[in-house]
C-alpha cells in the first residue's frame, strides 16, 4: 500500500512539473520565407552586333526630255554590322545607332523598244544613322527606327550591236531618309537576336555616264529600297537588376 502511495504522489508531481519545464525553455524562432525575386531584363547599354538579309530596290529611269526608259526591280542579299547605345526609363526604350553593309542588289531589264540595249542597276553599300525608340516587356523589345540613309549605287546601259559591247556606266552616292521596326529578344543577359525591316528612301536624281568617248548627261533615275534582316546583338554595361 506504502509503495502504490509513492508511484501515485510521483506521477503527480510529475504532472504539476512538466508544464513549468516547458514554460522556462526559449520560445521556437519563426522565419519568414524569402521574397519572390523577379529578374528583369535591362536594355541599358552600348551594343555592337552584325545583321544579313535580302533587300529589293526599284530603279525608274527617265531621259532628259522626260521621256520612260526603262524600270526595273533589283533584288540581292546584305551583310554588315551595327553598333549603337540604348537607355531605359521604364518599359521604354531608347537608343540611336550606326549600321554599314555591304550589298549585291542586283537587276536589268532589256529597254523597252531598243532590244539590243540593257538597263542595269546594282547597290552594293549603304549606311543607315538612326534613331530609336521602343517598348519592352522584360527580354522581348518591340522598336521603331528613322534617320539618315547613304547608298552606293552602279547604274549601266549596256548596247550590243554587230558583236560589240558598249557598256556606259554611272555610279552614284546618294544622301536619302529612312524608317524601320524590329523586334528583339534577350535570350541570355547580354545576347539578343532580331528580326527588322527598314525602307530607305532615294529621290530622283541625274547619273552622268562614263563611256570610252568621255562622261555625258545621260538619264534621272530614282527608287526606294526595302530590307529584310536578321541581326545579332551584344551589349554591354546594362545588366539585369533584381525586382521584389
């Protein structure tokens, strides 16, 4: 009976203490889980890249009398490179940027009523000095473009007549406008790839031709040209940020 008195007033005890034990440990620390961090896309920065494609340009001569000679589609591809700086305000973009390439836009046509003469007409340079402005959304940046074009252009009238060939040739540089769009993605932080279509304007002008018997005042000619390219980008001294 003494020994069932003792297990029954220390299981008690134990009852009474257990609650003070717990109350005198430290109370369990919470910790909040870490912020979702979002990694946004930074277009800030220089960037030089290179770009090819296929380019179409129209060639509409007219005699001094303004008579039609001839009219012509040249068509060709481009390669060349491009450098230029962005900054960023927001979801807008803005930049200005350089870009040459070298060309073999080609055509010729047979003019109409003097079959044994051939208009030709190939560019084989030109230069654009734009400026831009865009909207991105993170990695993905739609862009329009204007500015100043320079183009390279070799203008021929090429005879044949009792097996001889005489080729009469002008060669221009011409000082024009142009406008463009594209559409840009970053795929790594400082890589991006592009798609841009751009049109340069080129107003009438004189070509002066060269044959072997001296230079003469020969025909205007005058045509826009359109461009279709593939461009790939690196850019520097804008990297990503973080955003909560």
């Amino acid at each position: 009976m003494r020994k069932f008195l003792l297990g029954t007033v220390g299981l008690v005890a134990l009852g009474i203490a257990a609650p003070a034990l717990a109350a005198d440990l430290p109370a369990r620390t919470y910790t909040k889980a870490p912020a979702y961090v979002a990694a946004v896309y930074d277009w800030s920065g220089f960037y030089i890249g290179i770009n090819g494609g296929w380019g179409q340009s129209r060639d509409r001569r007219i005699d001094p009398t303004g008579a039609f000679i001839s009219s012509l589609d040249a068509n060709g591809g481009t390669v060349g490179g491009q450098i230029g700086y962005r900054w960023q305000s927001g979801a807008w973009v803005y930049g200005v940027e350089a870009q040459g390439n070298w060309a073999d836009i080609n055509g010729s046509t047979i003019v109409p009523g003097t079959p044994a003469a051939t208009a030709r007409s190939k560019m084989d340079a030109f230069g654009l000095f734009t400026g831009q402005i865009g909207y991105s959304w993170n990695s993905a940046l739609l862009y329009v473009k204007g500015g100043a074009s320079i183009t390279d252009r070799n203008y021929q009238f090429v005879t044949t007549a009792g097996g001889i060939v005489a080729a009469e040739t002008g060669y221009q540089t011409r000082l024009g406008g142009t406008v463009g769009a594209g559409f840009e993605y970053g795929f790594t932080p400082n890589w991006s790839a592009a798609i841009e279509y751009d049109h340069i304007f080129e107003n009438r002008h004189g070509v002066t031709y060269g044959s072997v018997v001296g230079p003469f005042p020969g025909s205007s000619a005058g045509g826009d040209t359109d461009l279709i390219t593939a461009r790939l980008n690196y850019r520097w001294g804008g990297p990503i940020v973080a955003k909560y």
